[in-house]
C-alpha cells in the first residue's frame, strides 16, 4: 500500500515520512537531479534504458493523429519518441509535477526543433487537469513510484482516456533471476550512490532512487492495482530479467 492510514505515513525510500511531505521530499529530489538527469539513467540502467524507452514506445500501438498523455515526462524522452509517431496530425502533452523537470524537457524538445503538437503542463497525477475521455494515450516511464498515492494516479489516467484508450508504465520492477538480485542489489546500494556522488555530487538522491524501486509494488501486485482502478485487458512484460517492466490496461 501506498501509505498507512492508521499513522498517516508514507515511504520515501526506506523511510517512512509523513504522508504531507512526500510530495516536497520528491520534489527535491528531481529539483536536485534535473540537469543530470539523463546521466541519472545512465547511471541506474548502464544505458540500457534508452532501448527501453525506445521498445515502450514502439510496443504502445500509438498511431498518426492521435492525442497523447506523457506523464512524469521528465526531459522529454519519451515524448519525443511519441512525438514521432503521432504526426503533425497529433499532440503530445508532457506533464510533469516538477517545474525543474518540465523546463529541462521543454528546452531540450525546443532545441531539437520539435515545437508544432507539444504541449508543457505542469500537474500532479493524482489529480489531472483535463476533462474524462481526454486522450487516447496515458504513459508514465519511470515516474510511478515516487507517486504518494499510486492508486490515484492509476485512476486518473483511466478517467482521461478514451474508451479504447490504453494505459502504459514503464517501471523498474522485481528482478526474476534469484542468483542475479545479490550482483542487482550491490550496484543499486554500493555502486549507484558513489557514482552519484562522483559525476552529479548528490550521493543522497540516487539512494533514495534505489531505495524507491524495492518499494513500488512488484509485478502482479501493480496489475492488479491497475485492474482496480477501472482497466481491462491488464498485462505486464518482464524486460531484462524483470529490472523494468511495461505494464499495460485498457478502457473498456
């Protein structure tokens, strides 16, 4: 669960804070790793997430025209490759929590030239601006789990799709291999935080980073979430031995 209703609390990593200021502590976070944030994935991925944003995408069935929700867009990646595939005919909206976020992905998708069909807005997940039946598209990369109240979220996006619409997350998950979740974790707690602190000088964030993907819910517990919040047809595929995993649903 998100929280415990009977103390008010939530997780933040491997700390439980009030439920109030999550939202602050993430904040900080992404405020603090904004301009490296690429370099962050790097980092937590060895550069493997690049083919996973790319497989996320061309896996999506997005098509030309459509009408496009990018959630926790960060700094533009994912919106660039919807970008692509939704046409001049189509728009992309970026959304994002964090303004330090939102403003490193405008200014990189504007120095790229992409300007007609995007759209920058900064919004919380749980809670979404736009009218029921918004778009044909919803997707979260690597944003859900620092979400205080995933169910929420997950129910939001299910509202501002069309029928027909479908969901998709992009999450770290659960390594599957036993024998590889020892070498897994000694990179997440030994080696990502030294790097941090090497090459961004914020050992504490990318901790925290670590810390945050054993506490989003694993596989089958995230689908049935999503199942919950009002989607049909819930499916998830393992990438890399389940380091992340694409979780699906649809409005029925």
């Amino acid at each position: 669960m998100d929280k415990t209703p009977e103390t008010g609390t939530t997780h933040f990593g491997f700390r439980d804070v009030p439920v109030a200021e999550k939202k602050k502590l993430v904040g900080q976070v992404f405020s603090s790793v904004a301009q490296q944030y690429d370099l962050m994935n790097d980092l937590m991925s060895l550069g493997i997430h690049r083919l996973w944003k790319r497989y996320f995408v061309g896996t999506s069935g997005v098509k030309r025209g459509d009408r496009v929700l990018d959630l926790a867009g960060g700094t533009g990646d994912i919106a660039a490759l919807l970008h692509e595939r939704v046409g001049d005919t189509g728009s992309v909206v970026l959304g994002d929590i964090n303004a330090a976020m939102l403003g490193v992905g405008r200014d990189r998708l504007t120095d790229r030239g992409l300007v007609r069909g995007l759209e920058y807005v900064q919004l919380n997940a749980e809670a979404l601006p736009f009218p029921d039946a918004s778009f044909d598209l919803v997707t979260i990369a690597f944003g859900l789990r620092n979400v205080t109240e995933k169910a929420n979220a997950l129910k939001e996006m299910h509202r501002v799709l069309k029928v027909g619409g479908r969901a998709l997350v992009l999450e770290f998950s659960q390594v599957k291999p036993e024998w590889f979740r020892p070498v897994y974790d000694f990179h997440s707690f030994k080696v990502l935080p030294r790097l941090g602190k090497l090459f961004a000088n914020d050992a504490d964030s990318y901790q925290y980073l670590a810390e945050s993907i054993r506490k989003h819910p694993p596989q089958d517990e995230l689908k049935a979430m999503m199942a919950a919040a009002g989607f049909g047809r819930t499916d998830y595929r393992n990438l890399s031995a389940g380091i992340v995993a694409i979780h699906s649903g649809y409005k029925l």
